[in-house]
C-alpha cells in the first residue's frame, strides 16, 4: 500500500488534533521508512519480480526487522512510548503507536503472504489485494480520500504555505502512487533502496504544511480569527 497509508495519517489527526502531521506520517509509514535502511546496510532484502502481482513488482524475499507481524507489534509500543516521553500527550502517543501498527494492517491486506509472523520461521501472512488492480485502486483512493477529507475539515490554513506546502505534499503524494503504478519493475535493487529513502522528505515537508495549519474548532483557532477579523 502506499497512499492508503498517507490517508490514514490524515485521518489520524481527528484523534490527536496536537500531534503535527509530520509525526503521524512518520508514525504510519515507520515501517517503509525503516525498510530501505535495513536494505542498504544488506539486512533485509528483495528481489525484482515483475510478474509476480498484478500490482506489485517486488518479491520481498525478507523483511522480518521492519515487516514481521512481531517486530511491528514491538515498534508501535516504542514509538509510541518515545512520543509519551517526549510530548507528555497521552492521546497522541496512543494514535502514534495506533498508526504504527495500521501500517502492517493495511500491508496485509495487500501484499501476497510474504508479511512474516516472527523474526524466523515459514509462517507469513497477506491477502493479496494487489493481485487486483481495481481493487487495489479502490482501497488506496478511498483511505487517501477519507483521510484528505477529514483532515481539511478539520484543519485550515493561517497563510498562503499552509495552502500551498499542504496541497503540493498531496500533490506529490499522490503523483507518486500514480507514476509508481505506471513505472513498471525498477532497474535493481539499490535503486529501489534509494527510492523509498525519499519517503523521509514527507517528513519535514509534513511537519512544515501543518504548522501553517490550525484546527478550526480549537480555542486557538477562534482566538486567531476574531483577531484576524478585528
Ligand atoms: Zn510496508
């Protein structure tokens, strides 16, 4: 999955309206931000397969540290807890580590039974949703919709970055998805790698677009406005 993840960070927001978006799309694709680190310095590995899925041209051969049902169980409770120790926003903290585990929910709903259970051994999980392509089109449009959806209403912007930093991360998001579907099986495994890295730019471009955002029933948010209107 990969927008469908962005949705559910958007969403996210409506639960822990403190937590900048920036933390919860960290927090709901830790898992693919962790990935191509763990492939660069050779821990994990995949191989290219372009028929493999009607959606998808990876075989992940192994990916336990950042995939495995165990491990991703095990990051959301840290990340969780680093977000408790840090922010002391005890909503938040449950959303971040809520967000975390989502991320292995939706894989699994996608990918073949490639998603391990433990560190070791044969069992692994997936549904294959990506066998589908509109179905796969389907899941990834509507997360990503409802997501974009209640974060707009839930948000809007205090300047015109809080326009323009936020609608071109969606842009981009979702161009994205859309030339990822359409590039076919990428040339080798290191620029897969290198590819993913990108992910982290969200991050901070994320973090950027929602501070020139504010909630629109907060205190604050109405504060700002009469001011502004005064
Ligand atoms: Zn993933």
């Amino acid at each position: 999955m990969f927008i469908g993840h962005f949705g559910v960070a958007l969403a996210a927001k409506r639960l822990a309206p403190k937590t900048s978006l920036g933390t919860l799309i960290f927090a709901a694709d830790f898992l693919d931000l962790l990935w191509p680190v763990l492939l660069l310095l050779g821990a994990e590995h995949v191989r290219i397969a372009p028929q493999i899925m009607r959606m998808a041209t990876l075989d992940f051969v192994d990916y336990p540290i950042s995939h495995s049902l165990i491990m991703a169980l095990l990051w959301s409770v840290l990340i969780g807890a680093c977000y408790y120790a840090r922010r002391r926003y005890a909503p938040g903290a449950w959303v971040v580590g809520a967000a975390v585990f989502s991320h292995w929910v939706l894989d699994f709903v996608v990918h073949r039974p490639d998603l391990p259970l433990w560190l070791h051994g044969e069992i692994r999980m997936g549904l294959g949703l990506w066998n589908s392509a509109t179905g796969t089109v389907l899941a990834e449009v509507f997360c990503f919709g409802v997501g974009l959806w209640i974060y707009t209403n839930l948000t809007q912007p205090v300047d015109k970055t809080g326009v323009y930093a936020f609608w071109s991360l969606m842009l981009f998001m979702l161009l994205g998805w859309i030339s990822s579907i359409f590039a076919g099986a990428p040339p080798n495994t290191t620029s897969i790698a290198w590819g993913a890295m990108l992910l982290w730019l969200l991050i901070p471009w994320a973090w950027w677009a929602d501070q020139h955002r504010q909630l629109l029933k907060s205190p604050y948010g109405a504060v700002f406005i009469f001011s502004f209107t005064l």
